[in-house]
C-alpha cells in the first residue's frame, strides 16, 4: 500500500454541497482550483526554473492531475500576499523569489552551460543539495543566503502550496475547512463520521465503501 492509497475512495470535493462547506468555503476552493497555470508576477524563465525546482521538491505521480506549484507560489507573488512575519536576514519575497531563481539559473548555467529546466533531474538535485547547504557561490546570489532562502522559500513556501490543494487533503484525509460544521471529535485518534477512514493492508475495500459516504 502507498502514501496515496491511505484513503481510498475518498474525495474531498464531494463534501461542496454537504454541511461540511458553506459559501465562504466554496468561493476559497474555486479561487484555489482555478489559479492560472501561466506566469502572471513571474518572467518565462524564472517561471521555467520554478517549474523544475518544484518538480524536485515533491516529485508528483503521473497518474492524476497534478498540484500547480509553480502556479500557486506566481498567484501569491502577483498579490503580494505575505505571512506577516519574515526573517530578518531575507529580503521581501518578491525580491527574494526574483533573485533566487535567478542565483539557480545563474548556477546552471555556470557549471552545466544550458538552463535550470533542461539540467538533468541529478544535475537539479545537486544543485538544490549545495543550496541547501550553503555551498553555492554564483556572484547572483549575492548577499541572499542561500541556505536560509532554501529553507524560507524553497521549502517553506512549496510545501505550503502544495498542503494548500485539496488533491494533498485527499491524500492525508484532511477534510478542509468544515466550514460550518467544524470539528468534533478532537482526542488523539477520535474521528467525526464526516472524515474519512484510513485503510490499513487489507481493509481498502471497507475504507473504500465507507469513505465514498463521507460527506
């Protein structure tokens, strides 16, 4: 059994016209569903390196749709929409963003000669992997660190888009907002009939048919 096959049967959306969402919860999940998959803040290029490094970060299965990473972090760029904190030690996220992709490409092209987005997936990770640790020094970086935007940004701010999409909550059996309906049933492995079943080896049949009612 695979991390994607936790809980089967189960769709999130289903729970769109049930008590579980409200008006509010829906407007949300359209916005969410029906972000452009073009760049609208970001340039072709920088949008072509963030499309790679997403893909390295959470590779995704072939067979459904995928999150659009890439998408998400350009809407949250285009609106300027901010955790209302940030470290220190990084600039604005729009500055941030723009030179780090830059510093990646900078680094691509450096030590492989051709484009972030057409690096080979171990070309990609190493250059991730020095990042990650500090130890890349492309004169585009800067005084940005990369360590710290690695960890801010690249990390940070990739996993959040894709726990963002309802295609993850499936995933995870999250149930969304529960909007207004909420949550009842808060003690440590207590479930509301509203969430779905988790199937462990040999139960998926059950789960499955339990969870195709959870609304």
């Amino acid at each position: 059994m695979t991390e994607r096959d936790r809980y089967p049967g189960y769709d999130v959306l289903g729970k769109r016209h049930s008590p579980s969402w409200n008006e509010a919860t829906r407007r949300v999940m359209d916005a969410r569903l029906g972000v452009p998959r073009e760049p609208r803040f970001l340039s072709r290029i920088e949008w072509d390196t963030l499309v790679a490094i997403c893909d390295r970060i959470i590779p995704q299965p072939k067979n459904r749709p995928p999150v659009p990473l890439a998408a998400y972090i350009d809407q949250r760029l285009q609106a300027d929409a901010r955790n209302g904190f940030r470290n220190a030690a990084l600039p604005p996220q729009r500055e941030a963003w723009r030179q780090g992709l830059a510093a990646f490409e900078a680094e691509a092209r450096q030590l492989h000669g051709t484009a972030f987005h057409h690096l080979t997936i171990a070309q990609r990770d190493d250059l991730l992997q020095r990042a990650e640790g500090g130890w890349i020094n492309a004169p585009a970086w800067g005084d940005l660190d990369a360590a710290l935007f690695f960890s801010e940004h690249i990390m940070g701010d990739i996993i959040a888009a894709y726990y963002a999409h309802p295609t993850s909550w499936n995933e995870i059996g999250f149930g969304g907002p529960a909007s207004p309906r909420g949550y009842v049933r808060m003690r440590n492995n207590r479930r509301d009939p509203w969430e779905p079943v988790e199937a462990g080896p040999g139960e998926e049949a059950r789960a499955g048919r339990e969870n195709r009612r959870v609304r």
